[in-house]
C-alpha cells in the first residue's frame, strides 16, 4: 500500500466513524480518573431506553426497572398527635411502610446504596 492509499483508508474508516449517529462498543469503555461525562442541558439525555434494558452503578449485579403494586402512591391524611397518629387506618400506615422498603430494595439493587452495614 502506498502513502496516498494509506490516506484514503485512514479517510473512509474515519467517514464512517465520525458519520455515523451511534457507536457499538465491543470491549469495555473505561475513563481516566478525573474525566466527566458532560451531556446537554437542553432535550435530556437517557441512560437505557426500554425498561428491559438492565443497569446498576457500583458494580452490583444490573437489573431491569422495578414495577409492581408496592410502588403505588399511598394516600396522605392530615397529621395528628394522637392515635392513629397522622395515618387514617392501619392499612394506610402498612402501605407505606411497603413503599418505603421498596424504594430501599431499588435503591440497593442498583447499588445507590449499600443496604447494610
């Protein structure tokens, strides 16, 4: 291969590298200490795009989105003092009670936090 064949190789490899809208990664992507992934603060930008997709932080195991009934919204009453102190019945108090230890389970199985001492 002569020079000016080399020059057109290294052209068309990086044509259809820098023109394409996506990269496909077949090994690891590591950052150097000290780098950032900046993004753009106008549209947003997504980490995964279907709930199918798995993903967890700090090396535990990646899981895809949670769902279910322990997530639904817990009514709210007014506050009080006294028995049943702030919650309407006792199944208002359960409920969000099992809220509570659903968000902890996401947030241990993403790895947000640890879960235990």
């Amino acid at each position: 291969m002569n020079e000016e064949q080399v020059r057109q190789f290294i052209r068309e490899e990086l044509s259809g590298l820098l023109g394409s809208d996506r990269y496909h990664f077949q090994r690891h992507l590591q950052l150097a200490d000290g780098r950032n992934i900046q993004i753009g603060t106008t549209t947003g930008t997504k980490i995964g795009t279907a709930i199918t997709q798995k993903i967890s932080v700090y090396g535990v195991t990646p899981i895809v989105q949670r769902s279910g009934s322990a997530q639904n919204a817990v009514a709210t009453t007014g506050s009080t003092q006294t028995t049943p102190y702030g919650y309407s019945t006792a199944a208002q108090a359960d409920a969000i009670v099992t809220l509570v230890n659903e968000l902890r389970a996401w947030a241990v199985a993403q790895g947000f936090i640890k879960g235990s001492v």
